[in-house]
C-alpha cells in the first residue's frame, strides 16, 4: 500500500485543508509548488464553515449538515447541484470538522483497484479509531460494477462516501447505494453570494493584495468589471476565480502591457470580457452551449459528415458531458435519420450505449467515435420518422376509426356471429407468404404511411412493396 500511496488523492484531517487539500497527504512534503502555481479558487478554498459562502440550508447555524456535524453523527451522502456551488469544499470541510483521512478520487480516471485500495486503507484506519471520508467527484460517471464495489464499505461504516453530481442522482446512482445515502440539494450561488466571494478573495489572496498596492490601494476591479465578472460566471464561483485570475494576467504587472512600461491599471469590464474569452471552452450541460453543440453533432451526423461529428464528439467530451447522454442520442438518430438505409445503425447504436455503461470513461471515447463515425457514413433516410409521425396525425384527427371486422379476434359466439374475423386471409397460407387485403379502417384504407426511400438498403424495401401492393404502384 505504502508504494502505491501516491496515486491516491489523501489528505488527512488534521492537516490545515487550503493548499494542500488536493495534494497527496504522504508526498505534500516533497513537493511545495509555488503560490503563484496553484490556481486562484484552490488557494482561497475556505478551511472552516464560517468562510463557507452559500448553501445556508445545509451549512448554516440551523443547516441539516451543520447540526449532523455538531452530533457527530455523519453518514453517507450525495451532495447534488451544479458545478462551482462548493461540493468538492464541504466534503473537505466535514473531513476537516471530523478529523477523519480524506481520500478525493476523480470517478472520470478512477476504477475498482484504486477504490480497493483505499477500502482496505480505511479499514485498517477504523481499527484505530479514524474514520476515513471517500469523496468522489463526478460519481454520475462510475459505472454500475464501480458503484457495486462501495457497497459493502459503505453499508459497514468502513468508509463514509460523499459524492458529487451535477446529474439527477436518482438516475445515474444505483439504487442500493442511493438508499444508504442522504443526498443533499446544492443551490446554484445568487449574486450578493458570488459578491462576497469575490470580495473575500481580493482581501485575502497575498498576490491579489499585491496588485492593489501597485495600483495605488484602489479597488482592483472597477464596479462595472465587478458586474461583469459575476453575470458572466453563470452562478459558477470556480468560473468567476478562473476568469479573475485570467484578467489579472491581462492587465497585470506580468501583461504584455506592463513588458513595455506601462504601469498595472484597475482591471475595467472590457478586460472582463476578455478574460472570459480566453478561458477554456464555457460548456455548460444545462446550458445554451450544450444545446448548441449537441445540435451541432447531430447535424454533422445527419448530414454524413464524419469529420465534423466526430469533432463535435470531441468538444462535448473534451468539456465532460456524460458518454451516455451523447450514446441516447445517437440511438434515437439511428431510427430517425438513417432508419432502414441501413438497419444495422440502430443494432450497433444500441451496443455502444452498453458498452459506454459498462466501460465508461476514458475508454468509453473510442466506441462513441466508432458509431459516430459509422453512423455519420451511413446512407440516410427519415422515412420511418416520417410514417409515424403522418399515421399520428391521423390518429389525432380521426381518433376512433373502427378496425375492420375480418382483423377482429371472434373468441365468442356472439363475436363470431356478428362476422369479426370473417373474410380474413392468413398470409402465410398464400404463395410468396403474400395476400392483398384491406388492414387499414375504411375511412383511410389507402392512406400511405411509410414511403421508402431508394437509398441504401431501403431502396430494395420499396421495390418489394411495390411489387405487392397496387396502391404503392401509382
């Protein structure tokens, strides 16, 4: 155990949790990065409930969490809301008040062996007396046999298990961990609480204070870049420090501006603006963004062009949208866009949305590309989408039609006198296993729902039908 320790992402309780909370408890020692290294939202991580912005429902003085801490009673949890609202800080802070040893495993890089190992570290902590925290972060993307492997630790008491999701737990937890767990609501951060949080970090961040100083102890955001900052974060506090860390860098003492002799300026909303640019890929799975490149990979694939779906596919993964949301969509494509041009999209749609909840990520990439990829070269045709939708808006306008007596079962007498079944002809007792006969209501007998296309292997259906029915001979 002691050789692998490094891949675990420990802390101990009793350690001071800002900067070295996401570092290894047992290897923070020989390594010390400089302040300046460690991003902005991880330096000014509160270390006590008091410094906790947010959440008053959970972590107020009559907060359900609060009052659990102050019994001492504590069990499993699964802590539910949108990113940057502080799931990752309240684990570490119950960790800290607990003084329990705090492992953080990443569900997207994590598998069995790693949860294994600290299993069997925990144990050996409760023979001692220590409790031991697992958090999981993204624990939505840990698979069934990954979630299995908590059970018992969990059930026991040798760990306490507190997840994180931004996704419903209720569907993308098992149910046997979800029952031995409380899932608590995180709320996304209002404006005054992304204010506080702002003001806090310039007050107490030494390199932030530094740059105020060199610009003459004014507020070192103008109250218009103040605005900015917090209605472009989207509610998300980690966004809002990522953002402010970027615009210092633009404007700065180390800025390109600063290199030529210009001295450091009160950072103004136009810098703002920039900062959000330069960021990384806003993506947000509630948000415009998700929908526009969800959007726009459907379209790619619909529009047979490999190259710009699996593209697409990179960007929405690259971001951390969920393997089996994009595995959904693909099986619903398979039916309405390539349908019977080729029948086998929808078989080998339906195995890589298995195969993405068995394997998950990372791996779970290489099968998304290989339907992608396949389903964007298929030939295309809609005309299965098309039948259902033209047969339901017949069914809405005329939603009563009488089916025809010879396609009524006669299990009565009376049934049978009042001519259901009669005149029917079994298919199969007709050469090519073939009769011509009316199966639609009066009303609509020769109404056309399904109208293959001539592409793919759809072309030979419409052949056939043609050759079968006089009304598709027209």
């Amino acid at each position: 155990m002691a050789k692998k320790s490094s891949k675990l992402n420990l802390s101990r309780g009793a350690q001071p949790a800002g900067f070295g909370a996401g570092l290894s408890g047992r290897d923070s020692g020989l390594f010390a990065p400089p302040k300046s290294a460690i991003p902005l939202a991880e330096r000014i991580r509160p270390v006590n409930f008091e410094d906790f912005v947010g959440q008053e429902h959970l972590v107020g003085e009559r907060g359900t969490l609060r009052k659990m801490l102050d019994s001492g009673n504590i069990r499993s949890m699964i802590l539910w809301g949108p990113p940057g609202t502080g799931k990752t800080t309240l684990a570490r802070l119950i960790s800290r008040r607990l003084q329990a040893d705090f492992f953080q495993v990443n569900a997207v890089s994590s598998g069995v062996h790693e949860l294994r190992e600290i299993i069997a570290a925990a144990e050996k902590s409760l023979e001692i007396g220590r409790r031991t925290i697992l958090f999981i972060d993204e624990i939505h993307r840990f698979n069934k046999a990954q979630q299995d492997a908590l059970l018992e630790s969990v059930e026991n008491g040798s760990i306490i298990l507190i997840g994180a999701t931004t996704e419903n737990p209720s569907f993308e937890v098992i149910s046997p961990l979800l029952s031995r767990s409380q899932v608590y609501v995180l709320e996304t951060l209002g404006e005054n609480e992304l204010l506080k949080i702002l003001h806090h970090t310039i007050q107490q961040d030494d390199l932030l204070k530094k740059y105020q100083e060199r610009i003459g102890g004014q507020p070192l955001l103008s109250e218009e870049a103040e605005q900015e900052i917090v209605r472009l974060s989207g509610g998300d506090a980690r966004v809002m420090l990522n953002a402010l860390e970027v615009a210092v860098d633009l404007a700065g003492p180390d800025s390109a501006a600063a290199r030529s002799g210009n001295p450091p300026v009160q950072i103004s909303r136009d810098v703002i603006r920039e900062a959000y640019q330069v960021r990384h890929y806003k993506y947000d799975r509630t948000g415009e963004e998700h929908y526009n490149t969800i959007s726009a990979f459907i379209k790619s694939v619909r529009g047979s062009d490999p190259d710009a779906a699996v593209y697409y596919l990179a960007r929405m993964l690259e971001a951390g949208e969920d393997p089996k949301f994009i595995a959904r969509r693909l099986i619903i494509l398979a039916s309405e866009d390539i349908g019977n041009a080729e029948p086998y999209a929808l078989t080998l749609a339906t195995a890589c949305f298995t195969a993405v909840d068995y394997i998950g990520m990372p791996e779970a990439r290489i099968v998304l590309a290989q339907a992608t990829t396949y389903l964007s070269s298929c030939p295309k045709s809609n005309a299965s989408y098309m039948s259902i939708e033209k047969a339901a808006a017949d069914v809405r306008e005329k939603p009563y039609l009488p089916v025809p007596l010879h396609l009524r079962n006669a299990p009565t007498k009376l049934m049978e006198e009042l001519g259901y079944h009669k005149g029917y002809k079994y298919a199969h007792g007709f050469q090519d296993h073939f009769v011509e006969q009316q199966y639609l209501p009066d009303e609509i007998k020769d109404n056309i729902y399904y109208d293959p296309t001539e592409i793919g292997r759809e072309a030979v259906l419409k052949k056939y039908l043609q050759s079968i029915w006089n009304k598709r001979k027209k």
